[in-house]
C-alpha cells in the first residue's frame, strides 16, 4: 500500500471531520433539537391553557352569577306528574299574584325533544282580566325561577267596553333531564 500525500492526508481528514459532524449532528443534536421542539410545542399549549384559566380567573364573579341564574331553571325534579304539577302551580301563583281570574287550566302533556334531554309540559290557560293584569302575569311568566315560555296567546274582549279581556295562552315548562 502506498503512502498518502499530504494533500490526500488532508483529504481523508477532512471527509473524516465531516463524516464524524455528520454523525454528531444525527445522532447527538438531531434528537436533542426533536426533544427540544416537543417541549416548546407543550410549553406553548401550557400557556395557552394558563391565559384560558386565567381569564377565566378575571370573569368568575359573572361566571358565578349567571350559574346561579341558570340553576334555578334546573329546578324542575321528580317525576312527569311532579313537574307538571310544578309548573301549573307556577302559572297560577303568577295569575293570581297578578290578579288574573282563572277560568280554566290544565295540562296538555308533555314532549320529549333532543333525544329526551328536554322534555317541554304544555298547560293551557283561560282566564280574564284588565290589560294590565295580563301584561304583568306575561312579564311573571317570562321572569320565573323555572324556565316557562309563553307559547300561544291569544285575546279577546269580554263584553263591549273592552275594560276586561280574555286570554286564552299555551304556556311551555322546560325540564333538563
């Protein structure tokens, strides 16, 4: 075997320097920069999520609030018959808290909507009263601690002097399963 020439010695170290670079580079700081990468990309999520709490930290008296305002609607237990009997109670404490007279009311029925997460009790109501009245039980109805609807409505004079009216209203209960 002959004997390199300087030139060819200078060669060989260097494809030898930059083979062993190569090696340090895929081996040792390949994995290092991939680790490196996956942990900035967590990091980043972290951050994401620290900002999200954090926000959600800044608004949670609202947050508390409006839970509260929602947990009354939820108040709907028991049984088909229970909560139907619930909201009918409901409707006539609002007539007469707003002095409505009943004449007739009674349930309809239920439905289950959403795949039976909702179910909606209908209870129809006859009733009369100065047009007052009727907006003060509508407004009772609407701002309810259980989630009533005013459905249908419909109104008609009583007699000739048009002072006393009759309303004929389907009103919806909510009830969340």
């Amino acid at each position: 075997m002959r004997e390199l020439t300087s030139k060819e010695k200078i060669l060989s170290a260097c494809i030898g320097l930059l083979l062993g670079l190569f090696m340090v580079k895929s081996f040792v700081l390949g994995p290092i920069y991939e680790k490196t990468a996956v942990f900035s990309a967590e990091i980043e999520q972290s951050k994401m999520a620290i900002r999200k709490y954090l926000a959600l930290n800044h608004n949670r008296t609202q947050i508390l609030k409006a839970q509260k305002q929602i947990e009354g609607y939820s108040s709907l237990r028991g049984s088909d018959e229970e909560k139907s009997a619930m909201v009918m109670s409901k409707v006539e404490a609002e007539a007469r808290r707003s002095k409505l007279q009943i004449l007739d009311m009674n349930a309809i029925g239920a439905t289950k909507v959403k795949g039976g997460v909702v179910t909606l009790y209908r209870v129809s109501l006859r009733a009369e009263g100065q047009l007052k009245n009727i907006l003060d039980f509508i407004s009772g109805i609407e701002g309810a601690n259980i989630l009533l609807e005013v459905e249908k409505i419909s109104l008609s004079a009583k007699d000739e002097t048009g002072s006393v009216l009759k309303i004929d209203a389907t009103i919806l209960g909510v009830s969340f399963s």
